[in-house]
C-alpha cells in the first residue's frame, strides 16, 4: 500500500512541476532539430540499453555455475561492447 502512495504521490508530483515548467520553456525558445536515422538509432539503441539488459541480468547470474563471479562478467560484457 505504502508503495502505491508514493508511486502517486510521485506521478502527482511530476505533472505539477512539468506543469510549472511548460511556460517557461515555451519563452526560452527551446530549438528540437528534426530527427534523423541516425539519431532515431541512436536513441533506439539508447532504450534498448536502458531497458533490455535488466530482465536478462537475473536469469544469466541464476544459471551461472559461480555466481560470486556475476559482477566480474557484467563488467567485461559492458567493456566488451564498446
């Protein structure tokens, strides 16, 4: 129950202050440049990073025969992928 208040409370908070922003923002004259296929890729991939590795990071550490050595192949996956 107690996380279901903060999560609204949270949200609430959110839209207010988004609220309180949008005039302001509108007045500075904020420059989008159009999007490009370069760009949809690049956040693209962006959301793929931020949301895709969490789900599998469980299983992998689960089915690992030394799962003490869990946090040593993240770090090698990551420095790999650069």
């Amino acid at each position: 129950m107690l996380a279901l208040l903060t999560t609204v409370v949270a949200c609430v908070m959110i839209i207010t202050q988004a609220g309180i922003d949008a005039p302001v923002k509108k007045e500075e004259g904020l420059y989008y440049p159009s999007p490009t296929v370069s760009s949809f890729f690049l956040a693209f991939g962006s959301i793929l990073f931020a949301f895709g590795g969490a789900s599998s990071f469980p299983t992998i550490q689960n089915d690992m025969i030394d799962k003490s050595q869990f946090e040593k192949s993240v770090n090698i996956a990551f420095v790999g992928t650069i």
